[in-house]
C-alpha cells in the first residue's frame, strides 16, 4: 500500500500555557521548558466527528479518491460520545462512506496500529482503497483541575487514505501489557446485581513511568523496523514521532544521533493529541511540501496499554 492523501482539522478554540495558569497553579515557565508545549486546540463548540469528516474530506480530495469508492476504514479513538455505534460508523454516515469500519482503542499509537491492520488487509488482496481517520479529544479526559495531566493535551482529528502499492516497508508493534501507568475509569450504569464499589476517574498517569517507557519502547521498535527492513538511521528522511513531549522527541534523536531537521515537530502548538498527533503531523509536513517520491518515513508511537509501534513508509 501507499499513502494518496493526507488531511487534518483542529478546533477552533487555542489555549496558551498563560490561559491555564489564570486556574490552574502552572506557568508557561514550568510548561514550555518541561514538554515543549506553548498552546493546544480544544474543542469547545465543534463536534469531534465533524472534525473527523473535515479531515476525511480533505484527504479524500488530496488522494483523487470518492467516498463512494473507500472500501474498509479504520477509526482510531479512545473517547468520544457515542459508546455505541463506533465513532467510525458516526464518521462514516456523515462523510458518505459505505463501507465497514473497525474503530480500535490503542491510545498514542493507535495511528500505527491502523496502518499496520491496513497494510495485512492490502495484502490479503481484498481491499483498493482504505481510510484511516484518527480522532481524539483527550480534553475531555483529563480533569482540568490536575496540572500535571491537562496541560499535556489538545483535540483534533487526521486522515490519510491508503491506495494500493508496495510502500510499507516494514513495522514493529510491542506491548509491555499494564494499565496502571496511564489509564482512566468511567462509571457504567448500575445494574440490580452490581455490589462491587464502582466510581469515574479522570486520566491517572504516572509520568515519569510513561517517559521512560517511551524512550525504550520507541527506541526499540525503531531499531528492529530498521533491521527487518535493511536500512540504517542514516537511510530515513524523516522520523515522525508521537508528539507527547519535546523532551522524549528529543532524546530518542540524541540517541539515534540524527539532525534536528529529520525530526519535525508540531508539539509547540498542538500538545498530545493521542494517536492523531503523529497523522496531523503527517499532514502538515506534507502541505508544506516536505516529502519527495521516495522519501522514508519512519513512524513510532508509544502510550496507554503499554503499547507501542513503529512503522517504515517509502514515500
Ligand atoms: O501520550 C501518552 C504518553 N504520555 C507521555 O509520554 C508523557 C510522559 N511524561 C512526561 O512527559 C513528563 O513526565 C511530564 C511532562 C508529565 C512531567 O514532567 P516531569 O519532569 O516528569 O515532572 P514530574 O511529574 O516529576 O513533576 C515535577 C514537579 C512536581 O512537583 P514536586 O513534587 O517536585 O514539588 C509536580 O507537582 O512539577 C510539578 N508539576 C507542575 N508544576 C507546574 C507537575 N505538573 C506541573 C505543572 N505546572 N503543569
């Protein structure tokens, strides 16, 4: 497979680090420097769906595809209103698309974990054309009362449609199987027979865990999609990383010691935006005219689960 188009939509709504400190005990002084984050998007008006179409609609365009003609599609979210149908199914009746799709909750990485889902039904032969739209809204995770969650996260939504050719080189999906570094609870209706003690929380995380696991697990993943594909760091173009902090960007570059201008990076105005930060940056760099024919990129995602993936692309 390859990737035709690419597409993304933010919400409107742009919240600095000094809107955050009117309520919350922080400061762009603690924020910037620890994560690299200046401002985030967060829906206030906007539908996430709505934004997921926007972008679906734009990358359809860019790829030259018709909706009508998208024959499977992969919705990556971890929160959205509907618990029941999939947001892909509620993405899918206001885009126009006909197809089935399979929403999957794999957190930051899930944009890597649709591609690679992808890829094995390109090669079971069944498929043309394939969408996959990652749309999240993490600002409604986090309690904005806990500073060390909500400053982290911004919303929006990204697409890419896949076409049929021989462009994914080679992935890496990992798994150090834990809940609790990174996780929330929400309550589900009582039932006459529950006894058990039941209650919400907002998104618990254990930051300095999470950094680690980042670090090793995307490291990891980098070195055996490499190694699977026969390429070397110097071979890749461009690596882009899930955006959860500058600091884990940047130390993964240290450690590969590749130049600053193949690690693009978006986080300054954006924040995580769980698994569509890696496809919105996909986007903008594309716009802006980054890649060439042949250009490699390499993907890696890490997060909730423990999960993490890496994934090699010829552009
Ligand atoms: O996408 C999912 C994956 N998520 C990640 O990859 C996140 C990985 N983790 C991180 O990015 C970092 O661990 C954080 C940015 C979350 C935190 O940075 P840190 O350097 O690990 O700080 P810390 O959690 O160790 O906190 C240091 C201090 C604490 O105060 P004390 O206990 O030293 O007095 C915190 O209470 O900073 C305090 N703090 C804040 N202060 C001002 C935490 N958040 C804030 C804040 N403003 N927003």
């Amino acid at each position: 497979m390859k990737i035709a188009g690419t597409g993304s939509a933010l919400p409107t709504k742009q919240v600095t680090n000094d809107d955050l400190s009117k309520f919350l005990d922080t400061s762009d002084e603690w924020i910037f420097p620890r994560t690299g984050i200046k401002s985030r998007h967060v829906i206030s008006d906007e539908n996430l769906e709505d934004l997921a179409v926007e972008a679906v609609n734009k990358a359809l365009e860019m790829a030259s595809v018709a909706a009508c003609d998208i024959d499977f599609f992969i919705c990556s979210n971890v929160v959205n209103e509907y618990i029941t149908p999939g947001l892909g199914c509620v993405i899918a009746s206001k885009a126009g698309l006909a197809c089935p799709s399979i929403d999957i909750n794999c957190g930051c990485p899930g944009f890597v974990y649709g591609m690679d889902i992808i890829d094995k039904y390109f090669r079971s032969g069944t498929v043309k054309n394939v969408l996959l739209v990652a749309a999240e809204e993490p600002s409604r995770m986090t309690a904005w009362t806990d500073r060390s969650t909500c400053v982290l996260f911004g919303d929006g939504a990204a697409a890419a449609v896949f076409t049929e050719g021989g462009n994914y080189l080679a992935s890496k999906l990992s798994a150090r199987p834990d809940p609790d570094p990174l996780y929330q609870y929400h309550l589900m209706e009582p039932t006459p027979y529950v006894t058990k003690e039941e209650y919400s929380l907002p998104l618990q995380m254990k930051g300095r865990e999470v950094f680690k696991f980042a670090i090793t697990a995307c490291l990891d993943d980098i070195k055996t999609v490499l190694d699977k594909a026969g390429k070397k760091v110097e071979d890749i173009d461009y690596f882009l990383i899930h955006q959860a902090n500058q600091r884990i960007v940047d130390s993964i570059r240290g450690h590969l010691g590749v130049e600053e201008a193949k690690f693009p990076t978006n986080i300054i105005d954006h924040g995580n935006s769980s698994s569509a930060s890696c496809l919105i940056l996909l986007d903008e760099c594309n716009r802006k005219g980054m890649f060439k024919r042949g250009d490699l990129l390499l993907f890696s995602g890490f997060g909730a689960g423990l999960l993490s993936g890496s994934a090699l692309l010829e552009w």
